[in-house]
C-alpha cells in the first residue's frame, strides 16, 4: 500500500471515528402511568435536561403508559439492557429479594411528606439504594406520587366497609396483608389492565394517589372515593448499572445533574397535582368524594397497624425500627 493509500485509509478511519462518536447515547425510560401525572412530567423534564446539559450527547426516549413493556416486564427488561431506565413503584423491589423498599407500603407509617423524605433523603434511603447494586441496579432518585385513598362503588368510611370486597393492589405482600386486615380480597392486577377491570366489576375498588385516579379515569366507574391518606405511593428512579458505570465520567456528572434537578421538580409538584387532579374529580361530578374524620382515621389507623407487626419478618424489623427513628412514630401510642 503506498503512502497516499495509507493517509486515505487514516482519514476515512477517523471520519467514521467521529462519526461513531457523533452519536447520541439513547436513554430509553420507560414507565406505566401518564405523561401527565407526576412522574410523567418527572421524566419529561429529566430528558430536557439531560439532553441539554450534555449538548445533545445523550438522547433520551420516553415510553409512557405501558407503550414498550407493563409494570411486571420492566424491571427484567432493565436488567437485560433492553431499556436503561425506569421508576418503578417502590412495591416492586420484593420480587427481586429485596425486601427492604416494602417498608413504603406499610399503612400508615408516613403522616406527612417530612417524615417521608427523612427516609428517602436520608442514610436509610442510600442504604436501600445500595442493596440493589448486587442485581445489576443502580438507584438514582427516589419520586413522589402522593398519599393514596381508597376508590369503589360503595362509601369505605370504616374497616368493616371493606368486607369482601374484590380490592385491586399492585404486587405486594404487604398491600396484600392490608387488605386482608380490613377483610378484602386482595387481587394483583396490571395497572394498565384497571380500568376495565373496574369497569366490567372483576374488581370492586382499589387504592392510588388521586392522579393516577384522574389520569386512568379510574374516577369514572368508581362512584366513591375515600380521602384516606392511608399508604404512600412513590417510585425509585433506576439504572442498568452497567449501562451508568460504562458512562464517561463526565457525561455522567451531567446526567446525575440532570437527574438530581428533575427529582426537585417532580417531588415539589406532586403534591399540588394530586390536589388538582382531585378538585378535578369533584368537578366531574362522577364519584362522591370523603374526608375521613379524625375518628374514622383513628378507626382505620387501629385495624391497620398490625401489619406493621405481621410483616415485620419479611422487611426486617430493624428496617421498620429504622424508620419508626426517623419519622418519630411511636406504634404504642396510636
């Protein structure tokens, strides 16, 4: 090969180089609720960020409404690689062993968003996000969604007003636990599959923030809603942590920026999107909506808390222990 071949050959390398390098890394998030509801907007403003603050070298693709996989492929899909990332409700975790994040779902454990976010803030939260790193996962952020409240076609003012009841619940041995202290039948569903469950009475009510009962128009064959502020419904934003430690440092600096800034603004709407999405709802006009009474609180409160209790050996007691420290829960004096 003589001298001009071998330049010739240089240069078309290191035009396909640059070339190769031009292109964006795809982000592909995927999620199961609305664009519209907290965590929809928590990722569109994560990929207007991350897009910006990296001048275009990441691109990311957002998949909403259970369009590229349902709430029970994602997580196996991100540990493949087929996505690199989702957020998943915190109930999710269980299936993989890892326990710990089901202490979210305990009733009643959160009165507030300051006692929430002592724990997701705080030590206990990285500890949870640490123990998903032997399953290929890294945590990035913890999403509010809100305090969830009962929906069905009766008013559910009192535990004994869940009895038999077909109560839909995402996957979870703790929620399962819930409802069969109040003496409903739990059923694990879809939450795409919801609605029309609700709809054709497969199931007769079921539990969420009042987002998601606006968005899925859940509100619309549900003639009761009980404001009960009994659960809390959030996500953990996560990786495929090969993916993330594959990254350019810098790159990665500018997505954790990114992420860290998108968490702000997802946590500090939620709030006043579940209290629009409910005003929403009454304006409908469609389901009769309750606040609770401190005394019928209390009563609901008493039925529930033995769940702390009973699942106490499946989270790790020293988890809820943990938790009951930061929040300043006190279960002997309720």
């Amino acid at each position: 090969m003589n001298i001009r071949s071998v330049i010739a050959a240089l240069l078309t390398a290191g035009v396909v180089a640059l070339a190769q390098a031009a292109e964006p890394v795809v982000i592909k998030f995927s999620h199961v609720v609305a664009d519209d509801t907290p965590k929809g907007k928590g990722a569109a403003k994560f990929k207007e960020l991350a897009e910006k603050y990296t001048g275009g070298a990441v691109k990311v693709e957002i998949y909403a409404n259970s369009t590229l996989y349902k709430d029970k492929e994602e997580m196996e899909a991100l540990q493949l690689g087929a996505v690199q990332m989702i957020a998943p409700s915190l109930a999710k975790f269980g299936p993989l062993g890892v326990r710990t994040f089901e202490v979210f779902d305990l009733p009643y454990i959160f009165d507030n968003a300051e006692q929430l976010h002592k724990v997701t803030t705080g030590e206990l939260g990285k500890k949870m996000f640490a123990s998903l790193e032997p399953k290929g996962i890294r945590g990035l952020a913890f999403w509010d969604n809100g305090f969830k409240s009962f929906s069905a076609n009766k008013p559910l003012n009192a535990p004994a007003d869940f009895r038999g009841l077909k109560m839909r619940i995402q996957s979870s041995k703790v929620l399962e636990a819930q409802m069969r202290a109040l003496g409903a039948l739990p059923q694990v569903m879809a939450f795409s599959e919801v609605y029309q469950a609700l709809q054709t009475g497969v199931v007769d009510g079921t539990e969420n923030p009042h987002s998601n009962l606006y968005t899925q128009k859940m509100y619309e064959v549900q003639k009761n809603i009980t404001v009960s502020d009994h659960g809390y419904l959030g996500y953990a934003v996560i990786t495929n942590k090969r993916f993330w430690d594959g990254l350019e440092p810098t790159l990665r600096e500018q997505l954790e920026k990114a992420m860290a800034e998108a968490t702000a603004y997802a946590n500090g709407i939620a709030k006043e999107e579940n209290e629009k999405a409910l005003e929403a709802v009454r304006a409908s006009g469609k389901s009769e909506i309750h606040v609770l009474s401190p005394e019928e609180r209390a009563a609901l409160k008493k039925a529930l808390l033995p769940v702390h209790e009973e699942m106490a050996s499946r989270i790790g007691k020293e988890t809820i222990e943990a938790v009951y420290r930061e929040t300043g829960f006190d279960p002997s004096k309720q």
